[in-house]
C-alpha cells in the first residue's frame, strides 16, 4: 500500500538524491550534483514548490514536486526509484498525488527523448499541448 506525505527540509538529502537519480535516467544534461541539487530543492520548496515522499511499507520509493501557485498544478518533477518501477507504483503514486492535491488538472513537462516517461503520462491521461525547444549551438542563419 502506498502513502503520501508532505516533505520538510529534513527531507532534503534525500530529495536531493532522488532527482539526481531521475536526471540520469531522464538523460537531461542537468550538470549538478548532489549538494546543489539539495541548495535548489531547499529553494523551492521556500518558495512556490511543495515535495511529496511517497512510501510502501514505510520504505521511501519516490517523490514528486509540484508548483503549488500555478493553475494548473505544474508538476515539476516525478520519480518512483528503480527497484520500485513496473510494479504500478507509479500509477499508484500519482493517483494518490491527485488526491492529496484535491486536482485532476495538472501540467508535466517531458523530454523529447524519454520515451518511457512519455508512455507513462499518456498512460495516465495526459495529451501533448506543446513542443518546447531549445536552440544551443548556431547552425544556420
């Protein structure tokens, strides 16, 4: 069974951790590591961010972090750690976020190239809206 619990900066070494781990597995070129990760996650959840654990068996298997001020609900980020995928905690977990949100109105954002994320949000409902690009190095006029 899965519960969701509001996150503290007690919580913050291990946030932190969490969306390192989801930055590999996204293959996003975030360059931070731990200890910044944890100053970033301090700051938002100072300011419009609210993190939620989500635990089994009161083992911590993910988190989610959601623009609390925006309407829709923009969530930021969503992980269910390795050893727990594939087994509907995902699914599991994000219900029971929407839930706790009292929403069925949320924003996520995925990159181009995560196809499994991309899988999983349509699973859950979600439709694209939008193509954001980035252009880096100049090729063309």
């Amino acid at each position: 069974m899965i519960s969701v619990r509001k996150c503290s900066s007690y919580d913050l070494t291990l946030l932190a951790e969490y969306n390192k781990r989801l930055i590999e597995d996204e293959k996003s070129d975030n360059p931070m590591d731990p200890a910044q990760l944890r100053g970033r996650m301090k700051r938002f959840l100072e300011t419009d961010y609210a993190a939620y654990l989500f635990e089994s068996d009161g083992i911590a298997i993910g988190y989610a972090l959601v623009k609390t001020t925006s309407s829709p609900l923009y969530l930021r980020q969503f992980y269910i750690d390795r050893p727990y995928r594939r087994q509907h905690f995902g699914l599991q977990a994000f219900r029971l976020l929407l839930e706790t949100l009292n929403t069925d109105s949320i924003d996520v954002e995925v990159l181009v190239w995560n196809t499994p994320a991309l899988a999983f949000w349509k699973k859950m409902g979600f439709e694209e809206r939008s193509l954001y690009m980035r252009r880096e190095t100049p090729s063309g006029p």
